[in-house]
C-alpha cells in the first residue's frame, strides 16, 4: 500500500505544483520540504506521513464531533 501510495504521490505533476505557506509558518510545509529535498525517496515519504500524522492527531485532540441537530 504504501508503495503504491508512494508512487502515484511521486508521480503526479499537479500535487508537485502547488503552493504552501513558507515551511516556517506551518508543519505540513516543513515536513514537505524535507521530503521534497529528498527527491521524494521512500523513506521520507514514510516519515513524511508519520509527522502529519502526528501533527494531524495532536492538532485533533480535545476536538469533539459535531452532532446531530434533533
């Protein structure tokens, strides 16, 4: 899964293409750049989706569900 994850983030121009805020001003562009800088290798696109998803869980916690209006 992860492999095949890997090679169509890798492989597709328009996710290269796109804008993010600097890497000083936000986790998602920081930990992109790193991947980028590593030519997307494997080992950093595993460890670029550990720390978002770090990230992502630790900016989620104490956040609760919306609910159903009755």
């Amino acid at each position: 899964m992860v492999g095949k994850l890997h090679k169509t983030f890798s492989s597709k121009n328009e996710v290269l293409s796109g804008v993010l805020a600097p890497p000083e001003d936000a986790l998602f562009p920081g930990y992109f750049q790193v991947m980028q800088e590593s030519r997307f290798a494997e080992s950093a696109f595993l460890q670029f989706s550990r720390e978002t998803m770090q990230a992502l869980q630790l900016g989620l916690q104490g956040v609760t569900a919306p609910k159903a209006a009755t």
